[in-house]
C-alpha cells in the first residue's frame, strides 16, 4: 500500500537556527518543529556556523525532526532539480533579496513567503528617536526601502506582531500581511527564587539588549539599590560586549551564554526588560512570563503582546517608574503574586504551540490559493548573467 506523499516546505535562513541563543532563532526552531509532523521540510542555510561543532549541534537538531539540512548560498537549484515545493519560507529581508527572485524562476508556481522576524527599519527608526543621530536615520531609510522593495515581491509576508503588520501596510498597502507570534513552553511547578533577584534575559548580537542593560544600571538600578540594599542583578545571555561584562560586582551577575535559561528564570523574584528601542515580539518577556515570572519593561518591550499594565504585567517607560515597580513587587508579596499568575495564564491563552501552530498552518492553507506572483524579466536576465558570471569564476580558480 502506497502512503501518501507529504507536502515539501522549504525554509531558507542564514544559518540553522540557535534555538538556544535567540528568540528569533526558538521560534524558527519551534515553527520547524510544528510542521514537521505534517510536512517534509527542506532546509537552506546560506552559511554554516563558524564553530564546526556548533554547526553539528544545530544541524542533528533539525535531522532529528526528519528535516533534510542543506548549506550553501548556490543550493537552490539542486534543492529545486529534485523537489516540487509547496511553499518557501524566508527569514528575513536580506535573505530574500538573493533567494526569492531565484525561487520564483527556478519554480514559477512556488508560493514565497518572508518571515520579517521584526520589521528592521522600525526598530532602527525608534532608536533614530532615541539617539536623534543623523546616522540612524540615514541608516532606517535605507533599511526601509530595501525592506519593502523585496516584501512587495513576496506572496505573503510574516510578522511577530500585528502591530508591525500595521507598520507595514501603512506603507505598503498591497501587501498581504500575516502574524506568527512567539511560541512559549509553559513551565509550572514550585519556584525557590531569591526574593531579592532580578534577572534580564538577552543576547547580545541584539543592540537594543545591550542599551537596555546600560540604561538599567546607569538609571534604574541606583534607585532600587537605595530602597532594597541586598538586590541581586542577574544578567543573562551569550555575547556580552567588554562594557556588559564590567558590569559585574558583588551584586551583579554577568553570566554570558547559558544551555538553558530556566535555572536563572526560577532562580529569581522578578524579569526585567527596560528595551528603549526595538520592533517586534520580545521572546525574553513572553519566556519569563511561561516560568511563572512577573515581568517589569516598557511600552517598546510590551509591544505586540496584548499586555495590561497592573494585570499581567508592569509597563513603565521613567526610570522612576521602573525602580518603583520592581520595588512594589519585591516587597508586597500579593501583587507579585497576582502579576506572576496573570502573566502565565495570558501566555497560555495566546502564545502556546496550540495557538501558534494554528496560526502558521491557516497560512499555509490561505497561500495555497491566492494568486502567485511573477518576476520580471530583467530580474531573470540578472540571474542567469549572475550565474555565467559565478561559473567563470570558478574555471578561473581551477
């Protein structure tokens, strides 16, 4: 008896997803996850990672979901030679300037679709309004035109928020916008924390995590100190730059990358994440609020994600606010407690691979039957030149 033959997805990123590292990269690593059981999926990294034996690790990761993993930016014509794809899916914009035009000529019919991941010209927008340097501004308009030149080209564009599908559509009304959230493993059971720990959980390739931290220590932290003496900092995620790490005192932890972020989430009273600048969803909060963690951060950090400030949350944008915040929770135990339970329930209710999955799959669904749309020929003329090039090149080498 013939089983019938799963649909084929292809995912194309910059490298295999470090679920371990960045938000970014635990909802890619959680999206493969989901559609794996109901589709084969094909993986494109354009490069492999620099450290062989992290490659490894990330690569039997995805083998182990019965992912077939591919590496090398010139890999989508065999992927394509031997594979009728039902969909590419593309992280982020600078991917899908080289990938896309090539998917739709080497298989017309292919449905592409662009995970934003966060619409980048916003995020370096709002940090323009923040350092008002000519550079950031000059730097977000050219983010933002190459951003919605290559969106217009795709079938479907993903973004972490509706919000930032907003963004989008105010700029570019003809787009057909879709959101994939986060995804959170809930984690439940006693929590032995120090009732004096606070704790910030980010990478540090991410710079609004860095101007984040500096701004809660320059800021923030001297006035929690003054009201609670024996606080603890406990700053969480792989990376640091040379001015994170000499942060580090008797009352600051600066821990570098971590396998896992439980231990420090259960080990501490209270998450913090002052992000002045950003766009889409911030994994750190939605990940602190699944480990039963009140979560103290700004109207940035907040965004996409539904919160009430005082239910499920505590949005504060002043350092005074902020300080006074963490302050409330530390030292009247009911509200902790209320925020704590508010937050892991409004991450079940909206944020689980339950509701996300629904989500990417009634994607899939939807561009399975909207009209596909075409390159230009100049742009197959550009690949096709491109690629005479490329072969020269390498008879030269040899």
């Amino acid at each position: 008896m013939n089983l019938e033959q799963k649909e084929k997805l292809l995912f194309v990123s910059t490298y295999t997803p470090c679920y371990d590292k960045t938000s970014g990269d635990l909802r890619l690593y959680s999206m493969l996850k989901i559609l794996s059981t109901a589709y084969d999926i094909i993986y494109l990294a354009s490069r492999a990672h620099p450290d062989p034996a992290e490659e490894a690790r990330y690569r039997l990761s995805l083998q182990e979901l019965n992912i077939k993993v591919s590496t090398g930016e010139f890999g989508l014509v065999k992927i394509f030679r031997k594979n009728k794809i039902s969909a590419a899916i593309i992280e982020f914009y600078y991917n899908a300037k080289h990938s896309l035009p090539r998917i739709k000529m080497l298989q017309p019919g292919c449905p592409v679709i662009i995970d934003t991941v966060d619409v980048h010209y916003l995020r370096f927008s709002l940090k323009y309004q923040l350092t008002k340097d000519l550079l950031d501004q000059e730097k977000a308009e050219k983010i933002k035109k190459e951003e919605l030149e290559i969106y217009q080209k795709a079938d479907v564009v993903i973004t972490v928020t509706d919000e930032d599908g907003r963004v989008l559509l105010d700029d570019c009304p003809n787009l057909i916008c879709r959101t994939v959230s986060n995804i959170h493993l809930l984690v439940s059971g006693p929590n032995n924390s120090d009732q004096n720990g606070i704790v910030f959980v980010g990478g540090f390739s991410h710079e609004p995590n860095i101007d984040a931290v500096l701004f809660f220590n320059k800021d923030i932290w001297p006035l929690i100190k003054k009201e609670i003496p024996d606080v603890k900092f406990t700053i969480v995620g792989s990376n640091p730059p040379s001015e994170i790490k000499a942060l580090s005192s008797e009352s600051i932890y600066v821990t570098g990358y971590v396998p896992s972020t439980t231990p420090y989430l259960r080990g501490n009273y209270i998450s913090v994440a002052p992000l002045r600048y950003g766009a889409g969803m911030k994994g750190k909060i939605g990940e602190a609020m699944a480990h039963g963690l009140p979560v103290v951060t700004t109207s940035i950090g907040a965004q996409g994600m539904g919160l009430i400030s005082g239910k499920n949350a505590i949005i504060a944008d002043s350092p005074e606010e902020f300080a006074g915040a963490v302050v409330k929770l530390i030292k009247d135990e009911i509200f902790h407690k209320q925020i704590a339970e508010n937050g892991w329930e409004h991450i079940k209710n909206n944020y689980t691979d339950i509701q996300v999955g629904r989500q990417i799959r009634g994607i899939l669904t939807e561009t399975a039957n909207i009209p596909i749309k075409k390159i230009s020929f100049s742009e197959k003329a550009g690949i096709v030149w491109e690629y005479i090039l490329n072969q020269g090149k390498k008879r030269i080498r040899r």
